[in-house]
C-alpha cells in the first residue's frame, strides 16, 4: 500500500525489477569495456616495452661491440658509436634519459586505454555526438567560431611543445619503430580530441561558460540596476533551464547551478517573484544525485559542494516562503556536514567556506526562531565568529542579528552594545533599527531615536514595494515613528507592510500585530488585529504537515484572542465571536474541510469535484515520524503546489468563509454557550442565546498573566494540581463563575445544561470546579449546572448534526505499560463497558496495531491505560495523535478516554485544541469524555462507575446523558473525598 492507501505493490516490484535489469546491463557494459580497455593497454604496455628493448639495443651505450644487422652497423665500445660497414662513417646517437624503459609502456597502455574509453562514451552518447556533428553541417560558421580557439588551445598546449623539441623530435622520429609507435600514440589522442570531445566543449561547454559569463555580467552591473538586472538574470537563468532540459542532459547539475544562482539573486531583490521558487526546487534537490554523464561527473566533482550549498539555500528560501519546516532540516541536513570540513578542502572545489558556514548560520536561527532552542543560537554563533575571524567585513550583519536574539532572551546590555557594534560595520539592516530602539527604550538617548528613524526612512526608500524585506522595513520604520510619537505616519507604513505581497507571511503577520499593538485596544487594534487573524489560516495552509502547522501556530498564540478582545472594547462583540472561531482549531479546522463533503459541488460541476477528490486522496495521506523526503523533494514540493491548488479551489467554493453570528448562534438551542475571552487586553465572557444578540460578561477580576501561570501548573505532568486548585477554584468562582451565573440564570432549562469555549490558557484550566470547596457547604458551580466544554462553537454544531450508524463497541486496556507504572484497576474499568455491551470487543492487553485495526469499525469506546501528550500508552507502544489523526473514522458516538490528561492542550498553542479529546471529537465522536491531568487508577474505576451507572439508568446505555454522567459521577466523588477537588475536577465532557 503506498501513502494515499492505494496499492502498488506490483507496480513496485515491476519496477524494481527493471532497475535491477538495467543495473546489470550496465554492469555488462561496464564489464565490457573495463576488459576491452585492459586489453588495450596490456598490448600498448608491450608494444612500449619492446620499443624500450629496441632503442636500448639502438642507441646504447653497449660494454661490448654489438652488430647490428638492420643497418650493417658495428658498435665501438671504445668511441662510443656506430660504424657503418659500407661506408665507414661513424654514428653518434644521444642515449634516451634512464625514464624512457618507464614511460614509453605506460604512455602506450594509457593511450591505448584512452582510446578504447573514448569509443566507447562515443558509442554510448552517438545521438549528442550526431547532433554536435549535424550542427556542424546546419551551422558551420557559429560551429567553426568556437571550434577554432578551441583547436588552437589545444595546439597551443600540446602542438608547440612537441614542435620545439626540434632536433631532439628529429632524432626521435629518426628511428623507424619509435615514429611508428609516437604516431599510433599521437592518434589515440588527437582522433577523439579533434573529433569528439573539442566539438563537444564547442557545443556544451560553450553554452555553460556564455551562461556563466551572462550570469556575471548581469552582477557586475552592465545591465544597470533595478529591472534590468533582474531581467538579465531572468534570460541568465532561463537559458541554463533551456540547456539542462535538452536532449542530452550532459552538463545538467551544472547548468542548474548557474541557473539557480541568478534566480536566487532574483529573489533576494523580487519577493512578489514567488515563481522563482517553484524553478528553485523543481529538480534542485536532483542535482544532488548522480550525474548521467561522464564529463558531468568530472565537472561536477568540482561544483557539487556548491550545488549542495545551492539546494540548501533554495530551501531555505522555501521554508521562509512556504513555512514547511521541513524544507529547514533538509538544508540543515545538508549543510551541516559541508561546514564541518576544514577550510582547505573548499580550496579544491567551486564552493566558498564562508558562504556555507554563513549559510548554515541563517538556516539554525531560522529554526531558533520557530522552537527556541538556545543550541541552535549558539551554533549559529560560533559559525559566524568563526568566520568573522578571517573575513570580518562579511560577518557584521549575521552578528547584529543573533547578537539581537541573545539580548533578547538573556537581557544582557554587552550583547546589544555588540549587536550595535556590528551593526555599524555593516549594511543598512531593519536589526540595527530594531537594536537601537531597544537602546533607546532602555537608556532614553535621543540621538539613538533619531539615528533609528534615520535609518528606517531609508530602509524603506532603499527596499521599496517588490522587494522581500518591503514589509519588514516599513514595520520598523512604524515602530521608530510610533516611539517618536508620530501614530498617523506609523499606522500607514504599518497599513502598507500588512498588504505587502512581496513579503513572507510571517513578516505581513509581525506588522499586523504591530498595528493591532498601535491602536491600544480601539478600532485601530480591530483592524490590526483582525487582519492577522485572517493571514494565520494562510500561515498554517493545508499544504505543510500538521507538526510544521502547530510550531508555526505556536508562534502567533494569542493573536484571535486579542483580535477579539480589540472588538469588545470596540463595541462589536458578534465580531468578537466570529473572530474567535475563525482564528482557532485551525489545524482540525483544515483537516475537517480536507475529509467533508463536496455533494454539493458534485452536483454542480462533478470536474471540478473529482479534481477535489483527488487532491484530498494525494493530501490527507499520514505524517510518518521522522519523515523528511527523498533526494528528489517530491514528496514536499508535490503536496505544497497541490495545497495551493486545494486552497484556490475551496476559497473559489466559498469553503473558507467566516461563519457568521447568526449561524454560530444556533449552537446554544439547548443551552447557554459561554464563550470565555482572556488576552492582556481584557478578559470577557460571551453567552450566546439562540436568535438573540450575545450577552457580555466583563471579567474584571481576571488577569491574563495570572491565568497564564495557574495554566502552566495545570499542563505541569509534576504538578500540585489540588494545591493549584485550592487557589484558583475560588478565584474561578468569584470573578468568573458569578457573573457568568448571574447572566445565564434566565436562559437556563429544566436540565441546567451550559457550554464552556474557552480560550488562550484558559482551556488547560478547570472552569467546572469554581467554587469555594475548603468551606464547608461552601458556594460551587457543580451545584448550580451541569457543565460541558466544546473545543470550537462550529464542533458544537457539526457533532449535534451527526448521524451515528451502530457498529460494534471497543474497550481497551493497557494494565502494563513500558517505562510506566501498572495500572491494577483498568481491568475492572474495561468490564464496566462489557457489562453495559456484552458484545463489546475486549483489547486486554491492548497492543498498538489491534487498537489503530478495530477503532475505525467502533462507535462506543473506552480506553483505561496510560496518556501523555504523545497519545495512548498501551502494551506494545504509543496510538500516537498523529495516527488517530490519520484514521478516517465514520462519525461514532461515545469514547470515554479514562487516561491521564487525555483533554489537556498544547501550551505550544493553547487554541489549536491539540488534544486527544479535542481530536477524537472533531473527527468522530459526538460525546468523549476527557481527563486535564493523571487520576489514581482506583478513582477512575469509580468514576467509570458512576458514568456507566448514569448511561444505563433507563436500560441500553444511551449517550445524550454523558454530560449529565459526567457531572453525577464528579458529585459521586466529591461527596467520597470532599476536599481532592483534583479528583473529580479532571474529568469532563466534550459534546452536545
């Protein structure tokens, strides 16, 4: 089965066995010629050896006289020459240098050898020789002008050497054999150079050196600046793609070098150019493997380590572009053991120390900047010192940047005095502006404030629309403007970078926080703050992986939350729940939309819902651990270009559109939904009403800060979770719980039901357990409604509107655990559900596969094992959330999830509901019951109980009583232990 489920088992083994076919052909042929060719030199190794014998007997000196019958000649030892008995003169002849027994047998072997390897890569690449050759005849004068300096090179090398022997060649060539061998040796050589390899260098390498030679005339700057320059760049680069897509392919890593070279130039002036990155990557990473050709070989052992530094940097730019991180790990992967190699070794290729260190540098803060690892920052700034020390003029900017950073985490004054330091060395750079801003919010000199401004004006003359980095210098030019007091010039600079196209998303995103930050909570925020919360969708698109989707999330917690709190304080609170729900979930959001249906389009245009259907196949496919890609990048570039695809197809359908109050409202038919708002800006409470406007709830007494660090204690797996709760559960009581009574008190039913949509921390705190539990009979929520939590309101929605079909029941357990401690009880826990459903099927002990095999064909189940953030512990291993995200589970209708902290968020990303509660009941399951943090083995066998007792209490269990289930079973163990609030408190339900 291949990733999408399809099988293609035959396909592969068809395949593999025609590359083992061809690899033994090729072996074959390789055999072949290795033999022809040692045959070849073997016989001009003789042939040599016997002309050394030759000339030994010829020229001498002999201690004897020796007659030679050839030329009717005698040697005097004692005159050192030859007399010639018909005439009686006397021979002198120069002895040969004692290496001529040497080299004569191994010029004849290698020449031999030679000529035998240049017929063979004639043979093998005849159609690219036939074609050099037929140019010849089709363009004999374009063909004649590059062939001839060639030819005179060659006699310039070779032929003026050879003719200025003179009288010594004369000698040479005096002796028969020696001319006869110096001529077949000659022909070896001159016939493949004059007929084969000089037409070749005149067809392909001319072509690569006038690419080389565009390339470098568009930077030395005869095509002037601006567009011009990009314009030769272009023609630059798209003569090599031409080149390399010919039909010979010789030469192709090297001419997508030369290409990739200009195209990435392009984009470092052009970020609007976003087609650039497509050619980048789209055979980038091809280049990388082995070449075809032999002549490719020789020239790319040269310029590989380039090409890997090329390939890396294009990643680079995709991820900045894309956001797939692990375009990231890849340049990294390929980067790092490049800049490991000492200095020297880059003398004997293509590629530039520094540049790779410098390189390799950007990639680790890159990844610094996504997850905070102090070792990345580190490295990347060893890399740069390191280079500093041999070329420090180059090194100044990439030090003002990670010298920022430090200051940044540690607040050391030395390391922004040293990113100042190095930013005056360098280029103009927004960091520098960032830097003394910082300098001057903590000093207070003005000549830092004037100097920042300066510097910003010019960033944004210098790197006007078009131009990456447009948005970034607009941002700090606001903030240099808005700390000189100058708000209306700063919002429209700020205005500007939010609309930027040329810029990276993250970028538009920094400046429409930066604009919601201006406004101070007024309309100003609402504009900034809900233009971000439109570009976070965009940011985590259904192209990356999900784990890419969560750490760039992480990065931008808060930004719904304080879109929604500016719209409050502005008076718009329906705006403030649609921003809400727009901006949250948006992982499972996307997932939910990549599995609906299209029925409607289908009936509308059935094209265009099979291209749909498609790209759902080839998109919703598992994210294997550890997954990178193949050499080729196909696997990354594929899903992103087909999630650009699915993008503009559902935005053209209307499946993206912002769900509106009215329609939000409906989720409160049953009951009151309390959606609770905490941002730094204010905390709120919102009950939406059925077909009325919501009711606003200030939570005055609610401080952002404080929630964030009661819900640190809460994720805390370590934590004093009762001594936490002794504090908040009467702060939830009274600065939350009360008002939000008061307000909901006329709209409650007979069943008292109440939704909870927390935010931001929020959702890792307990808001079922407010109330006063050290006083005796003190005041408390659970006595007052029955409470139930939602991750989104449109979850709310979507899982009352499901239509469960009955399968079969699963219970689950997992007593012994790796690495874990047993669990005595989950036995008993597992009996309750069969006691309920005998026909459940029982996994005790539960094994990883058997769970991920029966789940799918289950619609009520019950897990009792181990839980962490990780997933399922159950005998053999870990049911990962990422592989119960992959499982394409039919809508069920109960699972009780009796594990530790089974309902407690990502503090990553606290509104993407990465939980496996919050999963499960987004892809299936109307009702799940949930824990925030572990429970005594013991205590979650009563409370199964209990929640079992409630379910069956009119005969088959029935799952429209879970909630009131739930909340029986916490008054149960209550009542028990009144004072271990942390018992009962971490249980609770997901649903309608």
């Amino acid at each position: 089965m291949n990733r999408t489920g399809r099988d293609v088992s035959p396909r592969i083994h068809i395949d593999g066995r025609r590359r083992i076919l061809c690899a033994m052909e090729r072996g074959k042929r390789r055999i072949a010629v290795g033999g022809l060719a040692a045959l070849a030199a073997m016989a001009g190794g003789i042939w040599g050896h016997w002309l050394v014998q030759h000339r030994l007997f010829r020229y001498g000196p002999h201690d004897q006289p020796v007659y030679d019958a050839e030329r009717n000649a005698l040697y005097d030892p004692g005159l050192g020459a030859w007399r010639d008995l018909d005439s009686y003169e006397l021979h002198w002849y120069t002895p040969d240098s004692p290496l001529m027994p040497y080299v004569l047998p191994l010029l004849g072997a290698g020449c031999f050898a030679f000529f035998v390897f240049a017929v063979s890569w004639t043979v093998k690449h005849r159609r690219l020789m036939a074609k050099i050759w037929l140019a010849f005849v089709r363009r004999p004068v374009t063909m004649l002008l590059r062939y001839l300096p060639l030819l005179g090179l060659v006699w310039i090398s070779g032929g003026v050497p050879f003719l200025r022997a003179g009288e010594d060649l004369d000698d040479l060539l005096a002796d028969r054999p020696t001319a006869i061998y110096v001529g077949v040796v000659v022909g070896q050589i001159a016939v493949p150079l004059l007929l084969v390899f000089a037409p070749w260098a005149a067809d392909r390498l001319f072509v690569i050196l006038q690419i080389a030679f565009r390339v470098q005339a568009a930077h030395s700057g005869r095509n002037g600046s601006g567009v011009a320059k990009q314009d030769a760049l272009r023609r630059a680069a798209q003569h090599a793609e031409r080149f390399r897509l010919s039909a010979s392919g010789d030469l192709s890593a090297l001419a997508w070098m030369l290409g990739s070279g200009a195209l990435m130039d392009v984009l470092a002036e052009r970020g609007d150019d976003t087609a650039v990155l497509d050619d980048l990557l789209r055979d980038g990473p091809a280049a990388l493997g082995a070449s075809r050709h032999t002549f490719d070989r020789i020239f790319s052992t040269l310029g590989q380590p380039e090409i890997e530094n090329k390939v890396a940097r294009a990643f680079i730019f995709r991820y900045e572009w894309t956001g797939a991180v692990v375009n990231l790990e890849r340049a990294i992967d390929i980067l790092d053991p490049l800049a490991a190699k000492p200095r020297p070794w880059f003398w004997l290729t293509m590629a530039r120390w520094r540049v790779v260190c410098l390189n390799l540098a950007v990639a680790l803060k890159d990844r610094y900047e996504l997850r905070r690892d102090p070792a990345d920052l580190d490295q990347a700034l060893a890399l740069v010192r390191r280079v500093g020390r041999r070329y420090p003029s180059r090194v100044s900017n990439y030090l003002l940047e990670l010298e920022l950073f430090r200051y940044r985490d540690t607040s050391d004054p030395e390391a922004l005095t040293a990113a100042i330091r190095a930013g005056r060395r360098g280029e103009p750079d927004p960091d520098m502006v960032r830097a003394l801003l910082e300098r001057f919010s903590s000093g207070g000199d003005h000549r830092d404030l004037a100097e920042a401004r300066e510097l910003a004006a010019r960033l944004v003359e210098e790197k006007g629309p078009g131009h990456p980095w447009h948005a970034v210098c607009l941002t700090v030019h606001a903030r240099a403007l808005a700390v000189a007091g100058e708000t209306d010039e700063a919002t429209q600079c700020l205005r500007q970078a939010v609309n930027s196209p040329s810029s990276p998303l993250q970028a538009r995103l920094a400046a429409a926080m930066s604009l919601g930050e201006l406004g101070a909570g007024g309309a100003l925020s609402v504009e900034g703050y809900g233009a971000a919360v439109e570009l976070l969708p965009q940011l985590a698109w259904i192209g990356l992986r999900r784990d890419d989707q969560r750490w760039l999330l992480s990065r931008w917690q808060g930004v719904s939350t304080a879109a929604a709190a500016a719209a409050i304080t502005a008076g718009e609170v329906e705006q403030a729940v649609e921003i809400l729900e727009h901006g949250r979930a948006i992982m499972w959001g996307q997932l939910a939309r990549l599995r609906g249906r299209v029925e409607a389009v289908r009936t509308a245009d059935p094209a265009l819902a099979r291209r749909l259907d498609e790209i759902r196949a080839e998109l919703d496919v598992p994210d294997e651990p550890g997954w990178r890609f193949n050499e080729a990048g196909a696997d990354v570039e594929r899903r992103i270009r087909l999630g650009r695809e699915w993008d503009e197809l559902s935005a053209r359908l209307g499946m993206t559109r912002r769900r509106d109050y009215q329609e939000l409202s409906r989720a409160a038919a049953d009951g009151p939904v309390v959606v609770v708002n905490a941002s730094p800006l204010r905390c709120d409470a919102i009950v939406l009403l059925p077909d009325d406007k919501p009711v606003l709830v200030p939570l005055d007494g609610l401080d952002h800060a404080e929630l964030v660090a009661w819900a640190q204690q809460s994720v805390d797996p370590d934590g004093r979770h009762q001594a936490m709760l002794n504090v908040i559960a009467p702060r939830l009581w009274d600065d939350l719980a009360v008002p939000v009574l008061r307000a909901v008190a006329p709209h409650l039913g007979e069943s008292r039901r109440i939704w909870w949509c927390p935010t931001g921390p929020l959702t890792a705190l307990p808001l079922h357990a407010a109330g006063h539990h050290t006083r005796p009979g003190g005041p408390a929520l659970l006595n007052n409604v029955v409470s139930s939590y939602t991750p989104t309101i449109s979850a709310l929605l979507q899982s009352a509107e499901r239509v469960v079909e009955p399968r079969g029941s699963l219970a689950v357990a997992a007593r012994q655990t790796p690495d874990k401690p047993d669990l005595p009880a989950v036995d008993e826990e597992a009996d309750e559900l069969l006691s309920c459903i005998p026909d459940a099927v029982s996994l005790s002990p539960a094994c990883v596969a058997d769970v991920l095999e029966h789940l799918p064909g289950s619609h009520w189940v019950h897990f009792a094992c181990h839980a962490d953030a990780s997933g399922l512990a159950v005998t053999d291993g870990t049911v990962s959330l990422e592989q119960l995200a992959d499982l394409h589970l039919a809508d069920a209708e109960f699972c009780y999830l009796s594990a530790c902290s089974t309902a407690a968020p990502d503090p990553r990303a606290y509104d993407e509901s990465v939980h496996l509660a919050a999963l499960l009941h987004l892809q299936s399951f109307v009702h799940v019951v949930g824990t925030l943090w572990e429970v005594d083995s013991d205590k979650a066998l009563q409370a199964a109980r209990e929640v079992y007792r409630t379910l069956t209490e009119h005969g088959a269990p029935d799952s429209t009583l879970a909630a009131q289930a739930v909340h029986d079973a916490a008054q149960a163990l209550r009542r028990a232990a009144p004072c271990d609030v942390d018992v009962w408190s971490s249980l609770l339900h997901i649903g309608p």
